[in-house]
C-alpha cells in the first residue's frame, strides 16, 4: 500500500470520491497476487462487519446488533504470523469471547495472535449502520490508519459493501476486497433475474424491475394468465435478505381471486381483484402490515413469481432450497467455496434459518456448475468478492424420474430435481461464517470435484449451522456458562476434528439467542450433535421441550 496521502478528503457521494475510490480498488489485484505468491509479508485486514442495510429489513431480526460477531471467524487470519487485523464494533465485545475464537486458532501462539489484534468500537449500541457510526467518529478512523503501517498492503473486509463503506475505504485510503456498491443492484431480487438469464441459467418464472403496486398487478395479472394452473405466487421486495421481504399472493384458496382465474374472468376484472387482494398477502417478516409493506415496494420496488411446487407423484423427495458459495477474486476469477442445503423456517417457509455443508450428491455439481455460469457473467460486470446464489431444486415428475434413471449418470446433471435459480447475494451471508470457521479451524479445502471437505488430516468433514437457535429459557446462560458446559460435556470442537463451534455469544443473555457450527463427519452425524447440543442447554435451564 503507498504511503497515505496528505491530499483533502473528497465529499461522501462525490465523483472526486468515486474516482479515488476506483483507484484503491486497482491496488487490490496486485496486493491480492502479491500475498498469495508469499503469505508470510506484513499485511492489515481491517474488518468492518457492518450490516449495511435498510434499517426497516434489520429490525425484522431479533439480536441484529450483535450479528457484528458473525465476522469473528476473521480473526482466524491471524494464523498468518506477520497478518495483523483491525476489528471494529458498535459495542464493545466481551473479551471472553475473543479468548473463545483465539482459542480455536491452530499452528500459533494466542499471545502472539493477541499482539497483531486491535480491537476497537464505537461505545454506540443504536441500530444504526457501524460504518456510519464509525464516519461520525474521525479520531476513530486516526486510531485505525495508525495501525496500517506505511508501505503495508492492507484491505478491508466487510459484510456488504454500500456507499457507507466506499467512503470509509476512501477516509483509511485502503482498498475494499468485495463488490463495488455501484454494482449493488446486481445482487437485488431484480438484478439476480437479469444475471441469469444473461448467464444461461433458468430463474423461477416471473417478472422483474417492478417499480410499484401498479406494476406489480399487472405482472400478477400476466403471470397468472400465462400459467393459468399457478395456485400462488410470491412477491419480493428488490433489496430484501434472508426471506425477510417476501410474501405470498394465494390465487386458489382465495375465493375472491378463484372467480376471476383466466378462462373465468377478463384480464381487467383479474386485475382489479389483484389490487384488492393485495392486503391480504401472507408476509414472511411477523407483525407487518400491507400498509408497510406497499410503502417499502413503492421505495425499493421488487419482483414476483410462480410459487413452485412438488408435484403431486414426488413420492419422497421433498423440494429443496440449496445454495452455492462463490469467490470472486480481485484477479477476476470465479471459485466455487461450498454448497449447502438451507433450513427455511417462517410462516411460508422462506426465512433462512440454518443450512447443513455439504448440499444432496443427488444435485450439489449441477448447482455449483450452474452458479459458476453466473459468477463468470458477474466478473464480466466488473463484481469481485463474496457471492452466494440461491437455488430452488424441485422434485421432477415420477416419468421423468424414472426416463432419466435409464440414462447413462452425468455427475453435473440432477436427473431427479429441476433447479431454478432464485437469487445471488452480493455479501456475505448465513452460510459465510460457518464454513470459513470450519476452514480456518482445520486448515481444510473444498474440493471442487466432489464438492467435498477435507481438513489437513485428510478427513473428511460436513456441519449442521444455524443462527436461530433460541429460547427464553437460555436467557438464563451466560458465555462463561456456555463454555463451561461444552467443556464438561465434550461438546466443544476436539482432537479428532468434531464439536460445536458457538458463534453470536453476545445475543445470549439478552435475546436467549445464539449460533453455531456443528461439525461431524457426516451430515446426519453432525444434525444429531445439534440435537444432542439443544438437549444439554435444555437441561442446564430446566427447560422442558414442546
């Protein structure tokens, strides 16, 4: 990184401010090439674990305010004996946690790892933005670019990146190693549509770049007319996350909508009973009115499609909701990172809530193939960074199934499953945090081939992780607490490369909230440790299971 420069910071927003940070942005590729030929040279990681989003979709998650420690794996980066990290918080962290991530590091001392960490916060525990806390606060940024050694190579690591973090970037005078946030709109709802098809890959049927309520009744309406048998849909506010902003439109089981389905009724009579139908949508985020939904579709826009489901001959196969890790290096190459099954929950089943590593054999390479089609067309629109893609894999029918049974077996075909992709994340995300501990914790890879893990013994290794495991009752459990029962019991990660890995910590005695990683040799192995994990907190709190 060159010497920091003396000249005037350039106005949030402004060209001047865009033009410098593209520079920075184009020290990246070299830093990235020049530490990945040599590890071993000093360099700066500054995290910055900001949810950078809408605050009205932040407040719809109970304990967001601590979802700063998702980034915590990050410190594993300190393994690198001359890396030194900067990690700043709203609040500051209890340093028992810090001891907890510290102690999972492998191959270098804790006092060592301790002496390249500096910790930092705001002393600021309202709901708003880190980065924008942290702009308020110039002695604070002093504090962060003194710690950024002159001639050092340095970037930051952030959640998301929003204009919020390209003026940051600008103030330390340091690249950011994630996606440009005038490249943003490419990970929205409609944005994701539009990626895909360039890229070759089927999204769900629907209609993207809605603008307002009147465009979405009329895409409703030509939707449905076009799929005269769709028994629902879904619609989507563009820059929603985990499920939040979605809600569901029942076409069938809506008396008032069944009398005007096509063949039924004229496109306008369809049309004004869309409209006044839409205040009777299910919302996936609790307690929201349409009111409050309209005003937020009316400000961001958004998307609808086709609700798919299994037919009816599934038999059991089940319809999934896989996902896919991609990399985007700041040399413009695309690596696929992991493949998960995700745990939907919420009154539609669209909340994430959890996922399990490695995604079903049965359709986890057609996935991560189709993903590094998008990821491709991505780099090619100048993205880099962290990047997730959706899928949903449903259940083809029984003489599909059993024509493509005959068939001779292309591991990157899903002969029993048809997949639709169904959205990228332009950011970190749920499934970020629990494989980069599993990474970082046993040195391991991801093998591409297999879509397997191995760790640096050679074995083999899957987890179960959520961030929504919660209850009342473990109000009651402080972290001491927490660490105290994994050690008596053994659950906490082991010799032999198994255990519980805890993350969230700070939501526990407030919101009774936590989250984990759970790792085992096997998916099934790893879900049964979950279980075998609720059961002892159950236990420690007298709670008693429904």
């Amino acid at each position: 990184m060159p010497a920091m420069s003396m000249a005037p910071i350039p106005p949030p927003g402004s060209d001047a401010e865009i033009r410098r940070f593209h520079e920075l942005q184009e020290q990246l590729r070299a830093s990235f090439l020049r530490f990945s030929r040599d590890p071993a040279q000093p360099y700066t990681a500054v995290v910055i674990p900001s949810q950078s989003f809408d605050p009205r979709e932040l407040a719809k998650i109970p304990g967001v305010a601590h979802y700063e420690e998702r980034s915590l794996f990050n410190l594993m980066l300190l393994r690198h004996p001359r890396l030194n990290v900067v990690y700043v918080t709203s609040k500051r962290l209890n340093p028992l946690i810090i001891d907890y991530y510290l102690h999972q590091m492998r191959g270098v001392p804790s006092e060592h790892a301790r002496r390249r960490l500096l910790l930092l916060d705001c002393d600021d525990a309202s709901t708003r933005p880190l980065t924008s806390k942290i702009l308020e606060r110039p002695r604070l940024i002093q504090r962060i670019k003194e710690r950024i050694q002159t001639g050092d190579m340095a970037h930051m690591v952030v959640f998301n990146c929003s204009p919020l973090e390209r003026s940051l970037a600008v103030k330390l005078g340091i690249p950011i190693n994630a996606c440009d946030p005038d490249l943003a709109s490419l990970g929205s709802k409609t944005g994701s549509r539009q990626i895909f098809k360039e890229a070759g890959l089927r999204p769900a049927p629907g209609r993207e770049g809605l603008r307002d309520t009147g465009d979405l009744v009329d895409a409703l309406e030509e939707l449905w007319r076009e799929r005269p048998a769709m028994r629902r849909a879904v619609v989507k506010l563009d820059d929603s996350f985990s499920g939040e902003g979605n809600a569901i439109l029942e076409l069938r089981g809506d008396p008032a909508l069944a009398s005007v389905a096509p063949g039924e009724a004229s496109p306008a009579a369809r049309a004004r009973a869309l409209r006044e139908a839409l205040p009777r949508l299910r919302f996936e985020a609790r307690g929201l009115t349409w009111p409050e939904y309209q005003a937020q579709f009316e400000a961001m826009g958004g998307v609808c499609e086709q609700w798919l489901d299994a037919p009816d001959d599934a038999g059991a196969l089940e319809k999934r909701s896989p996902s896919v890790q991609l990399r985007i290096n700041p040399a413009r190459e695309v690596q696929a990172v992991s493949t998960h099954d995700q745990v939907l929950g919420g009154p539609g089943g669209q909340v994430f809530m959890g996922a399990s590593f490695p995604a079903d054999r049965r359709y986890r390479l057609a996935i991560q193939r189709e993903a590094l089609k998008a990821g491709r067309a991505l780099a090619r629109r100048g993205a880099i960074g962290r990047a997730a893609i959706d899928f949903l894999a449903v259940p083809r029918p029984e003489a599909e199934r059993a024509a493509a049974a005959k068939r001779p077996r292309d591991p990157d075909e899903a002969p029993e499953y048809e997949l639709y992709a169904v959205e990228i994340n332009l950011r970190q995300g749920g499934t970020t945090h629990p494989f980069n501990t599993l990474k970082f914790i046993t040195d391991g890879r991801y093998d591409e081939r297999s879509g397997l893990f191995f760790t640096a013994q050679g074995r083999e290794r899957c987890y179960f992780a959520t961030d929504t495991l919660a209850q009342p009752e473990y109000r009651g459990i402080l972290p001491f607490d927490l660490m105290d029962l994994l050690v008596v019991h053994g659950f906490h990660f082991r010799s032999d490369e198994t255990g519980v890995v805890f993350h969230l910590l700070g939501c526990l005695s407030e919101f009774g909230k936590l989250g984990c990683t759970v790792i085992a040799p096997t998916v099934p192995e790893a879900k049964l440790l979950y279980a075998e994990t609720i059961a002892l907190l159950d236990r420690a709190t007298g709670r008693t299971p429904s």
